[in-house]
C-alpha cells in the first residue's frame, strides 16, 4: 500500500517536473536566438518578461519615494517635484534597458564607454543647469524662499512672483520681470527682507547745522513720521544722533513698515515733511563747505 502511494507521488512530481514546468521553460526560452557560444544573442520570452517585471517594479518604487518626499508640500510645491522625478525615471529605465541588453548576451561595454565620454561631455556643459536644478529643490524643501518675498539681488529689490525648478521670477518696484537663476541662493548672499516677518525697520538720515537745537530736531523728525501712511504705530519711530559730521549734526528716523517693497515711496513723503517743518522752524540742512587758504608766492627780484 505504502509502495503504491510512493510510486503515485512520485509520477505526480515527475509530471509536475518534466511535462508542467517542463513546458514552462520551453515556452519561456521561446524567442530569436542570434549567433554562437560567447557571441550568442538571446532575446526571449522570459526576457521580455523580466524587463516588464523590472519597469513595473521600478515605477512603483519610484512613485513611493514621490509620495514619501511629497507627503507634506503644498500642491504647487508638489506639482514642481513631479519633473525632477520624471527625469530620475528616464534615467531608471534607461539603466533597465542597458541591465536587459547584458542578460540577452549583447557586449554593452562600448555603450557604456560611449555613454560615459556623452556623460561626462554633458556635466561640464550643463554644470551651472544642474545647479540650478538643485538649488530649486533645496528652496522647495527648507522653503528658505516663499512667493510674495520681498529680496534684494545684486542691488536690486524685488518681489518673488513665481519659484521654479531651475529659475525664481521676481518684479522689480518699476514693475520690471528679473529672472534669478537658483543657483545664486547657494552660492551667493541674498537679502531677504520678509524671511522673518512682513515688517522692515527703515531710516532717513538727515544733517543739521552747528548750533541747531537737538531736541527741537529730535522733535520734528518723530512728527514727520507720525501721521504718514504705511508707518506703523508698534515698534514705535525713534531718533538716533548719529554723528558730529564734517559739516553737520548727523540724525536718523528709524521707523517701521509692513511692506518694504513700497519703501522708497514712503521714504520720499518722509523726506518731503522733513524739509517743510524744518523750514518752519529755521533748522537749516546745510551743505558741506570747505575754506580754501591761497598762498601768494613773494616776489623774487630780477637778477
């Protein structure tokens, strides 16, 4: 009885082995089969299998590591890291492709050195793009850099309109579109002047004639400032005396803004009321002057 089940059991596994998975392998190996020994090219039907497998495997591992970058970024944040994952995909399948070429038996090794010279050739050229690239991705992570910002950049003072990957777009105060390059908030010193908070302290700085009274001075500049519009009434305005300058007593109006981007604007009506209520109590802004001693050589006598 034993006997007879073990001859069963032992058909059965020959089936399964030889005829089952047998046939299997034959269906698998089905394919074109070029050349001979080492030089023998096989493109089969379980290699075609295992490249599908392999880009399934690796789209999926590739959206999971999205998913997991992204899980906590704003939609348009989310929408600007979608192309950097796009291009690390291409570059998945074309490793894919390459890893399928070795298993058919093709001698990949020229493709490669090719590939590496066109590689190399490639990072030299588009060095400061990569930069770019990556100084975009830096921003959208430690969001060191958020729409409606208001920085400087080499002088000039703008407001951030648009982040992208490889470019930031802000408009200047004359309503001028400048394109910064990412790489420049890497490797180069930006001010920005809302990091922290919307509101700026700012100043005008004005010089007194010799003899003026200071606290009369004091007085009017805090009164330029009080009733102007977009000064703020918290921190309060304060007066600095500065400096015994060459040519004046040196003074400065400190005083606080909620948006910087108009900062020119107030800063001139500031200038305005100081002239006028200097004017109104005979503190005079005096230019510099200098004393200018000319020494008349003596007469020499005729030999």
């Amino acid at each position: 009885m034993f006997q007879e089940a073990e001859n069963v059991t032992e058909k059965i596994e020959e089936v399964v082995t030889q005829d089952i998975w047998g046939a299997i392998k034959d269906f698998l190996e089905l394919g074109f089969h070029f050349g001979q020994g080492d030089k023998k090219i096989n493109i089969t039907i379980s290699l075609v299998l295992i490249v599908t497998i392999s880009f399934i495997i690796a789209s999926f591992l590739l959206k999971w590591i999205r998913v997991l970058f992204t899980r906590k970024m704003v939609e348009t944040d989310k929408l600007k890291f979608i192309s950097v994952f796009k291009f690390i995909k291409y570059i998945t399948y074309i490793v894919v492709v390459f890893a399928t070429l070795s298993l058919a038996g093709f001698n990949i090794t020229p493709f490669l050195a090719a590939s590496a010279a066109l590689l190399v050739g490639l990072g030299l050229a588009l060095q400061e793009l990569f930069q770019d690239v990556i100084g975009g991705i830096f921003i959208i992570i430690d969001k060191s850099l958020l729409v409606g910002d208001i920085i400087e950049v080499e002088g000039k003072v703008g407001r951030v309109i648009d982040i992208k990957l490889r470019t930031t777009r802000a408009i200047t105060r004359d309503d001028k579109i400048i394109i910064i390059p990412n790489h420049k908030f890497i490797t180069d010193l930006i001010y920005n002047y809302t990091q922290n908070h919307k509101s700026t302290r700012e100043l005008v700085r004005v010089g007194v004639a010799y003899g003026s009274d200071t606290e009369t001075v004091k007085q009017l500049l805090l009164k330029s400032v009080e009733k102007q519009t977009g000064v703020l009434k918290s921190p309060k305005p304060f007066v600095l005396f500065e400096d015994f300058g060459d040519s004046a007593l040196v003074f400065s109006i400190h005083f606080f803004i909620s948006d910087s981007f108009v900062d020119p604007k107030i800063k001139s009506e500031i200038r305005f009321k100081i002239d006028t209520l200097f004017r109104e109590n005979n503190i005079t802004i005096p230019f510099p002057q200098r004393d200018v001693h000319l020494f008349t050589p003596a007469t020499l006598p005729k030999e």
